[in-house]
C-alpha cells in the first residue's frame, strides 16, 4: 500500500459565520481545503515515506479536519497554523508486521512522533489598488480589498507558496514586500507555536 499525503479537509459551517450555509462544503470551504493540500505538497512538511509502515503493505493515512467556530477572515492563515501546530503534536503508535500471520500489530503504549521536516506558514495580505496592503485582514477588510494574496514560506526561507485568487495585481515590488514580511511572520509564528506544544506537553 503506497503511503499518501496527509487529507485535509477545512469545515465553514453556520455556526461560525451568517455568510455559510448548512449543506455540502462551499466554494471558499473548497479553496482552503485545496490551498492546504497545496501547502503540504509544496512545502514538503512530511515525506509519504514517513507514514510508510510496512513498504508495499501498510501505510499511515492522516486526516486533518479544520472545523471554524468564529469566523472573521484570513481562513488560510489559521488553517495553516492548526496544521502545522496539530501534526508537531501527532504521536503515532508503534505497528509491527508479524511474520507468521502477516497481521499488523498496534503498541499502543509505545508512540513516536512525526518527522516534520519543514515549518510552512502562510501570511495572508488584503490589497488595496496595489497601494496598501494589510497584514492579517478581518472579513471586512477582505470584503472591501481589491484583492488578497498569501505567502508561504518554511523557516530556510524558501518560498513554498503563493496564493492569489484573482483581484487586482501586484508589482513585483510590493509582492517583494509580502515575502519580506511574511519571512519576518514566520518567526514569530514558528516560535508562538514551539512555546504552545511545549507548555501542554506532560512533564
């Protein structure tokens, strides 16, 4: 069995916001659960074969389910610190194959964590006709922007993703900027979560 990436799944429902509906998952729901897909791939935070348990037999699946319960905006950004801030604190039991009935079995006592190999963030920006540019944007600044973008990056520095849902453009010089920024973010964030998972970590 080939090991797959982690299966994200992002969920607006009413309760956080007027603006959704019940029913199946909207368009914005889609794009975020895509956008995140994206930002696993890219980003490369853990390898398939990580989740490999046995090669060509058994193979970890993890499901990431984003569920809104206040929504304001910048969905992107939060989705994306969840993920990074949930997997850092995955513990996956020990699976062994046993030879002589070929079944796997599950040491629950005994758990490892995941080998994340980078730190993606993303920095979400609602433009304003190219001219100014709001880090962070509540629903109503994204509702009156002429348009967004987000940057990922991983904490080399590397671009991992740039996200922009059409709107109006942006010079090469302002999207410098987004990136210069979003370097900046990625240290606070990376350090906001490192002290999270280490304050609820048993002692």
């Amino acid at each position: 069995m080939p090991a797959d990436a982690p299966v994200p799944n992002v969920d607006l429902p009413p309760l956080c916001s007027s603006r959704f509906r019940p029913g199946p998952p909207g368009e914005e729901a889609q794009a975020a659960s895509q956008f995140i897909a994206d930002v696993i791939e890219n980003s490369e935070i853990i390898m398939k074969e990580d989740l490999c348990i046995a090669n060509g037999k058994l193979a970890w699946v993890l499901y990431c389910d984003f569920i809104c319960l206040d929504y304001d905006g910048n969905i992107l950004d939060a989705c994306t610190f969840a993920l990074l801030a949930a997997l850092k604190n995955v513990q996956l039991p020990t699976v062994t194959i046993n030879e002589e009935t070929g079944l796997a079995e599950v040491d629950l006592k005994q758990t490892n964590p995941l080998n994340i190999r980078k730190h993606p963030v993303a920095t979400s920006f609602a433009v304003f006709d190219d001219t100014i540019l709001i880090v962070d944007p509540t629903a109503e600044e994204e509702d009156l922007a002429t348009g967004t973008v987000t940057i990922v990056m991983d904490e080399e520095g590397r671009l991992c993703s740039v996200h922009k849902p059409g709107g109006s453009g942006l010079t090469a010089a302002k999207l410098q900027d987004c990136i210069t920024r979003a370097v900046t973010r990625h240290k606070e964030v990376k350090k906001l979560i490192n002290k999270v998972i280490k304050s609820i970590k048993p002692k």
